[in-house]
C-alpha cells in the first residue's frame, strides 16, 4: 500500500490546516493509522493514531489542538490541526501498522507544515 500525503503548507500561528494522507488500497483493516513529524536534529515524534477499532490518541504537545480520523471509505486520514504554533513546524508523514507476528507498517513521503508569521 502506497501513502501520499497532501495540505501541508506556511500558515501563521494560530491558523489552521488539514493534511491528508490517502492509501493506494484498502486501510479499513490497517489496525493503525497515524501521523507522525519530524524536524530537523530531533527524533521523530508520533502527534496521533487513530485505530481500527475507531479509538484515538494523541501526544500531549498536540492534544486539544488536533483532530486524526479515518475515511475507511475514502481510503483516507486526515489530521485537523487547529491553534498551530511555530514549534509545529516540522515534515508530517502518515503511517500505516498491520499489527500480529507478520505485521508490517508503510509510510509516505511526508509534507512540509511550517508555522510563521
């Protein structure tokens, strides 16, 4: 399954955005789908999962501020972000998890969110 993400983009802080990622196939039996950043020097941070059994969770440093959900329909999660500030900056890329002993994950190639004014 092939992930491409789209909607990232410069806004100011406390603006919004909406990133996209959409599956080349089905994600309705992915257990996981999440996003994930990065900046440069940092390790990458897991932001939020949205999981098959339609449970949600989020890191601390974006909760209340972003929403992840699932068009198992569309083949697509999104991830609403709300309230940004620079420290959001950073590339978002969507991951996919098939949980198990043969499990496996894929991922996209990212898109550039950069808060500033």
């Amino acid at each position: 399954v092939r992930l491409v993400e789209s909607g990232g983009g410069l806004v100011q802080p406390g603006g919004s955005l909406r990133l996209s990622c959409t599956a080349s196939g089905s994600i309705s039996n992915i257990d996981i789908m999440s996003w994930h950043r990065r900046v440069p020097g940092k390790e990458r941070e897991l932001v939020a999962q949205a999981f098959k059994s339609g449970n949600t969770d989020y890191s601390d440093s974006v909760k209340g501020r972003f929403i992840i959900s699932r068009d198992n329909a569309k083949n697509t999660v999104y991830l609403q972000m709300s309230s940004l500030k620079p420290e959001d900056t950073a590339v978002y890329y969507c991951n996919g998890e098939v949980a198990g002993p043969f499990g496996y994950d894929f991922w996209g190639q990212g898109t550039q969110v950069t808060v500033s004014s």
